[in-house]
C-alpha cells in the first residue's frame, strides 16, 4: 500500500511540474508576442516620424508641389 502511495504522490509531484512548466511556457510566450508587437509599434511610429519629417523637408524647400 505504501508502494501506492508513493507512486501516486509521485504521479502528482510531476503533473503538478508539467502544469508548472506549461504555465512558465505560456508566459514567456505571451511576453513574446508583447515585445514583438510593441516594436511593430515602435517602428510604424518610427516610419511615421520620417514621413513626417521628409515631408517637412520637401514643404521647406518647396519639393512638395
């Protein structure tokens, strides 16, 4: 019966850390896709301020008629 015992209590003890590291796996992979889209983000802001900026540029020097 102990024998029992043990191995359930062992069952466990390794779900449990499988469940631990499914969840650690998630959460990095959550943290991924954050950064990713906050650089998408960044470098549309980035593109838009060139724009921006180029578009001052060519209006200050008369480029853009």
């Amino acid at each position: 019966m102990d024998s029992n015992k043990m191995s359930y209590n062992a069952g466990q003890a390794n779900g449990q850390t499988q469940e631990k590291a499914s969840n650690m796996m998630d959460k990095a992979s959550n943290a991924a896709q954050s950064a990713k889209e906050s650089m998408q983000e960044t470098g549309q802001q980035m593109k838009d301020k060139a724009q921006g900026a180029a578009d001052s540029v060519k209006n200050a020097t008369g480029m853009n008629q």
